[in-house]
C-alpha cells in the first residue's frame, strides 16, 4: 500500500467508514439498545483501536447574559477491541448496551441521537449520527400520570445546565400548569425532574411554585422565596400500590403553607 493512500486515510480521505444499524427508533429509557455496526475500509490498511458509541443531546445554558446550545454526552459504551482492518474489508460488529436512565425523554423540541465513531490512531476519527426517539421509563411514565390525576398539564418540557446531579451537567424539566383540581389558583407551575433510577427505583426533584398572594406573597416571589423543592424516591412497590398520587399531593400541600 503506499505511503500516498496511507497519508490521504490519515485525514479521512479514502479512511475506513463506520455505520451503525439500529434494531429500532425508539426506545424506552432503560431499555437495551441493540443493533450491528459496519465498518469499512478504504483505499489503506488501518488499525481500529476501538469502536465507542455515544448517546448524546442537547441542553441549554446562560453564557454572557444569553442562552446558547451545548451538546451533553449522556452515556458513553466500548463496543469493540482493537482489529486490523485491511483496505476494502467489511466488518460486522454486534452491540448491546442500556439506554441510560438520565437519557432524556424526546418530548417538546429536546434531541437525542446515538453517535458512533472509531477510534484510529494518528488519523481523523470516522462518526455515524442516528437521532432516536425516547420514551420514559416505566416508572416515570407512573409519576407523570400521578401528576396529571392531580389536574396538572404538562406546558413543556426543557433540558437545561444544572449541576443539582453529579452524574451529568444537565437536567430535563418537565413543566407543568394546574389546568383543574385541588391546586388551581394555589399554584403557578410544578416542575418534576427525575434525578437518577433504574428498573425498581427512580428519585424525583419536585419544584412546588407558590401562586403569589397580597404584598407578602409578591415579596416572596421576589426573593424566589415562593419556590418550594422536594426529593423523594419512587420504587416499584410504590408504583403499584396505588397510593402515589395521594402521597404526591401531600407532598405538595405540606409545600404550600
């Protein structure tokens, strides 16, 4: 092969092309993303010291008095050893790996997509972008129902900078309205954040936002002394009993005194 063709692969000209094939589009967080990924050589014999694939997404930050959009990596999985990949050569590499549980849920304008790269000593790293469609898990999907049976519509949803989780520099907001039911006019908005959680456990961040009332009521508004926030977790067991609702609603009414 000649030093040319080498030299030309070394800045992605004629290199080695990586494509990811996803079994689907959408997902569940904390369901098993699963699919091949297809390598193939170009015009040089190269060295593949790893395949890695990313879930990625957006989120929104102030910088300098305006907000501006950052790419945040959610999850990050080896899929491959190192190999040799003569020119002209295809490969097939199965991959399997969980779709993290801090994955955003697709709602409202927030992207993920799934980026994979190779990873080529000396030499430009070859990507493939696929975006996907996430769903909340199953036991988020409880709470947000929970939160909804108490008259609450949700108005948006916002992936922002926040340090409140040690695990990732953003968080989603779900934002909801008290559209009927016991909070109308008691409230100006509830935010649910899910903080952590896996198959049998999810915490949740509840931001209680206190309808301002009389002049004591705007000076709390004021100094943010109107905003409320609570954490507690949600198992399996306390999904299914049927009392998440009721708890969720003492929640909110302790927050309001």
């Amino acid at each position: 092969m000649s030093f040319f063709k080498r030299a030309l692969a070394s800045i992605g000209i004629g290199s080695a092309q990586v494509n990811a094939h996803l079994e689907k589009t959408a997902y569940q967080v904390g369901e098993e993303v699963r699919g091949v990924a297809t390598v193939e050589g170009g015009n040089a014999d190269q060295q593949i010291d790893n395949i890695y694939m990313y879930v990625m997404t957006q989120y929104s930050k102030e910088e300098n008095d305006r907000k501006v959009k950052l790419n945040g990596v959610v999850g990050k999985f080896l899929v491959s050893a190192p190999f040799s990949l003569k020119a002209g050569e295809t490969k097939e590499i199965p991959f399997a790996f969980v779709l993290p549980y801090e994955t955003p849920v697709t709602q409202g304008r927030i992207p993920v997509w799934i980026e994979t790269g190779l990873d080529i000593p000396s030499a430009v790293d070859p990507k493939d972008t696929d975006v996907v469609q996430v769903l909340p898990s199953t036991l988020q999907t409880v709470v947000l129902d929970a939160v909804n049976s108490l008259g609450f519509r949700l108005r948006k949803t916002d992936c922002e900078y926040s340090r409140v989780r040690h695990s990732h520099p953003f968080v989603q907001e779900f934002e909801f309205v008290p559209a009927g039911g016991p909070f109308r006019g008691h409230l100006d908005e509830l935010e649910v954040v899910f903080l952590s959680g896996d198959a049998d456990a999810v915490e949740v961040l509840l931001q209680v936002d206190k309808k301002a009332r009389g002049l004591f009521g705007g000076l709390q508004e004021s100094l943010g002394l109107d905003e409320r926030y609570v954490r507690f977790t949600v198992t399996s067991e306390l999904a299914h009993s049927g009392s998440l609702t009721a708890q969720i609603q003492n929640i909110i009414e302790r927050n309001l005194r």
